[in-house]
C-alpha cells in the first residue's frame, strides 16, 4: 500500500474503530446506571438481564478504595449497614435485596462484619405490570471506612432491560450463589448444636457437618446483639442487651463452611 493511500485510509480506519468501541460502549452502560462517586468509594445499579420467571435479578455494586471496608446487614457492635430506598422507582411491586456471607475484620481493635474491595449485593426485582417497562430507582446510603469511616449515598437509576445479553450476568450470578442458603428450624438440627457455655448469656455452638465450618456470624433485634467468636473445634456466642449479658433471645445464624454457608433460625436460652 502506498503512503498516501495509507493517510487516506488510516483516518477511515479510526473512525470505524471508534464507532465499534462507541457502540459496544453503549450497549453495555443499557445493563448498568452512571457511577455514582462516594467517599473512597462508588456505587452503581448493574442488571442481569431479562426478566426470568416474571422478575428482574439486578444487583448493587459498591467499589471501595484500597483498604476501605464496607458493612453487612449486621456490621456489630459498631458500624452502619446500607439502607435501601426504592420508593421512587417505577412499575416496581417489590425488591428483595440479599447480602453474601460477610467476613470479619478487624477495624482499629473492632471486629465487624462487612466486605473489602468491591462487593455485589444481588436484587430480585418484581415489577407490578410484567409487560410494562420498569425503571429501578435506589437512593442507597452506606459507609465507607478506613482511617476514618464517612457516610456516603448514591443516587442510582437504571431501566431494566427487556431483552439482550448483560455482560454484568455472570459477576451477579456468582454473587447469588455466595448469598448463604435459608434452612428451616428443623434442617438446622442436622447442621449444628447449641449448649450453655461456662458465663451467663454465653453459649457454646458446634457445628456437625458436612464439611467445617470457618465461621459464624450471628444477629438478634434491638435491643440484643450477639458476640461470635472462635474457641478451637467450637464458636462461642454472647447474648447482650445493651452492656448487660442476657438470658435469651430469638436469634438468625449464618454459618460459612468450606462447602458454602447457610443461615438458620436457633433460639438462645
């Protein structure tokens, strides 16, 4: 090829290449809304797709900075959990958001329950007229915390798309699959036993298979709240009511094993 018919080309080629990359661009930002930037953090509304079954799986992406955590819906004895608010979205009956097993982090001398880097919290989305379009709609607060922790809220939108291929379809589904399973009161027998532990408002949970579990994260409505912690083969659960140790208390388990986690109902008393 000769070097003028080159320069004649080469702005050709690169306006097609911009197009193409224009494009794929634009079909990508259909399955997910704008980055919303918070505090050494962003939030942003990623779609799995069409709906299946007669709802929409969506999910809420929060990126954090290096070495900045955000909490799960149960952070501890200290910390904030996200708040939902999806009253202004539109054609929408319901969401039911769901949260992965956490872990615990040690945050300047506190452990808590959250995540690190970035995490996906996977969203079913029911829309009141299935043949209508539905626009998702989150005012989302949450926190952001490393050296210091700040609150951050994000205002997110997205029409869900009816048809197409997400690119966003895989990372939610895998999200899906680290939510722990929901076992009723009588497949938990199977799973693990309690016991009174040695101190009041202490008890002693051993976990019996399949596989090990790697821990536990427990929860109870204000006014309790729950201490896990690892002694050897066992964890040990501490029941407060304020500062005070309690005496009993419904409670929701999610125990992480080396096969998956679950989360069960158990009563402490």
């Amino acid at each position: 090829m000769t070097r003028s018919k080159f320069l004649l080309l080469a702005p050709l080629a690169a306006t097609l290449a911009q197009g193409l990359l224009t494009e794929s661009f634009a079909g990508n930002a259909t399955f997910a809304s704008a980055v919303v930037k918070g505090s050494a953090s962003s939030a942003r509304l990623l779609s799995a797709g069409p709906p299946q079954g007669g709802a929409y799986r969506a999910a809420v992406e929060i990126a954090l900075d290096p070495e900045t955590i955000t909490y799960w819906r149960q952070p501890g004895e200290a910390g904030s959990a996200p708040a939902f608010d999806f009253s202004k979205s539109v054609n929408v009956a319901k969401v039911e958001p769901s949260f992965p097993a956490p872990k615990h982090i040690d945050e300047a001398g506190t452990v808590v329950a959250g995540y690190e880097s970035r995490v996906l919290l996977p969203l079913k989305v029911t829309p009141r007229d299935p043949n209508a379009p539905v626009t998702l709609n989150l005012v989302l607060d949450y926190a952001s915390c490393g050296k210091i922790c700040l609150p951050a809220r994000a205002d997110l939108s997205l029409e869900l798309p009816r048809d197409g291929a997400s690119p966003h379809a895989a990372a939610i589904a895998a999200a899906e699959r680290l939510v722990p399973k929901k076992l009723t009161a009588d497949e938990a027998k199977k799973r693990f036993a309690l016991s009174r532990g040695g101190a009041e408002g202490s008890w002693r949970l051993r976990y019996l298979g399949p596989g090990k579990a790697t821990d536990v994260f427990a929860e109870a409505a204000e006014p309790f709240f729950i201490e896990s912690t690892r002694a050897g083969e066992v964890f040990e659960l501490k029941l407060f009511s304020g500062a005070a140790p309690a005496k009993a208390a419904d409670a929701t388990l999610t125990i992480v094993t080396d096969a998956g986690a679950f989360e069960a109902p158990a009563r402490l008393e």
